[in-house]
C-alpha cells in the first residue's frame, strides 16, 4: 500500500546534490605583502646592519684620529713640530691650532712676515672657524706695526665687511679714525670715529675710545710724541773745591755709614742688653 503522507515521484524530480567549496583561503594582506618583498626586506635589514657597522666603525676612527692630532699639537713646540700638525692633520681644529701657534713663534723670533702669512693661512683654510674674526684684526694690527698702513686698512675693511654687527668691526672702525689722524687727516679721522657709533649702533663695548679720541681732536692734541729737549752737560772745566774730598753721597757704595761723627764729638755708646740671670731657688 503506499503511503498516504509520501509526497507524489515526478518524472523530472532528480536526487539532490551537496556542492563542497574547494576554492583556497584569501591570504591576509599583510601575508601576501611579505610573500611578495620578502626578498627586498631581507636585504634592506643587511643594508641597515652593514650601515650602522660602517657608522660605528667611522666614528671610532675619526674619534682615534681626532685623540691623535691632539696629542700631536700638545707636543708641538717648534715650527717644525706645527708643520708636522698641520700636514698630518688637515683641516682638523689641531691643525688650527697649530697654525696661530706657529704665527706666535714666528712672531716671537721677529719673523714677522712669516707671522702674517701664518694668520692668512688660517682664514683661508679655516673659514668657518669661530677665530677668523679674531685672526684677521690680528692681521690688521701686525701690519699696522709693521708699517704696511695700506695694507692694514685693507685688512680693517675686509673684518668690518665679513663682520659687520660685531665689537670687532666696530674697533677696526676706530683703528681706521686711528691711521688717518696719524697721517694728519683729523676731520676724515674724526668722521671715522663718528662712524664707529653710527654704523654699530647697539655696541657699546668701545665706546669710550671713540669718545676719548673725539675728545682729544677737540683738544687738538698732538698725535706723536715728542723727544724732551737734552739734559745740559757738566762743564768738563768745573774744578773741585781745593782740599775737599770728593764724596759719594751713596752710603752702600761709599763704604761710610748712615751717619758720619763730627770731629771732637764723643764716640757713641754702645749699648748691650743685661744677661739674663738666674734667681736661687
């Protein structure tokens, strides 16, 4: 008998079918950017590793250069030893060092062109030091002590152009009123120092030089010294007075004492502390 509740077979009914889904998991992106520059992040780690070794290995040796040429200029002495310095170590701030000692040694044996070409040495080789300002008015000076006037000036105005804000520049400014009133130019030399106010305002560091200076070409006082006149000579022909003794007036050098006795005086006592004596007991 068939059953009452059994759903009718159709002709075209088919036995159903499960599908699987066999397809392969997405990767995340994460994984799928490493499979695909694995390569490249291997070799940048290398490259950082070999960099930092390379750095590590760079400071240590300019370090153990650096320890090296301070050593080396310590020793220095002799312009041979700075020569030694500045030909093993260039460009180094020992190598700097080694030229503005060297200028001093030259100019201490007075080989004063040397000196200068030293200093010059210096700016041109050190240009971003912190002393080029200090070494090119040194320049000036030594040139200005030298006689080379225009060279000094030129130096002067090579520090007020580099240097133009600086206490520096602004006493090249009144070295410059200096060598036009030593050459007689008072109103140019005191348009100079007029200028080493105006044109630094704010520096005040020599301010009384300048006003000093203004001062004395006010005054009109004389810019170079002048030789005493010469002490009159004794008259070879003057005699010593019959029967007196020439006399040293210097006690230490005379012999005599501070105090000669006069004839007929009585000689002077002596006298002598009482010895001490001891009381019985």
């Amino acid at each position: 008998m068939r059953n009452a509740n059994s759903e009718p077979k159709t002709e075209n009914s088919e036995p159903r079918t499960e599908t699987l889904n066999t397809a392969a998991p997405t990767p995340a992106p994460s994984e799928e950017f490493l499979e695909k520059n694995f390569r490249k992040i291997v070799w940048i780690f290398i490259l950082l590793v070999l960099g930092v070794v390379a750095y590590g290995l760079i400071s240590h040796n300019a370090r153990v250069a650096a320890e090296l040429a301070a050593e080396d200029f310590t020793a220095a002495k002799t312009i041979e030893d700075c020569d030694i310095v500045i030909r093993k170590h260039p460009g180094t701030q020992p190598a700097a060092n080694a030229l503005l000692l060297k200028a001093s040694l030259h100019w201490d044996k007075n080989e004063k062109t040397s000196c200068v070409e030293a200093l010059k040495a210096f700016t041109t080789q050190f240009k971003d030091h912190p002393f080029r300002g200090q070494t090119l008015l040194a320049i000036a000076t030594k040139q200005e002590a030298m006689g080379d006037k225009n060279d000094a000036k030129a130096s002067y105005e090579q520090l007020i152009t580099e240097f133009p804000a600086s206490d520096i520049a602004q006493l090249a400014q009144i070295r410059l009123g200096d060598l036009l009133w030593a050459d007689g130019k008072e109103a140019e030399a005191k348009q100079a120092y007029a200028d080493a106010t105006s044109k630094f305002s704010g520096i005040t560091t020599f301010q009384s030089e300048i006003d000093e200076r203004l001062t004395w070409i006010a005054a009109s006082l004389p810019t170079k010294e002048t030789e005493p006149p010469p002490a009159p000579k004794p008259d070879p022909k003057a005699a010593a007075t019959p029967g007196f003794p020439g006399i040293n007036l210097d006690a230490a050098k005379s012999g005599v004492g501070s105090s000669i006795p006069l004839p007929g005086a009585p000689t002077p006592l002596m006298l002598t502390p009482p010895k001490a004596t001891t009381l019985p007991t």
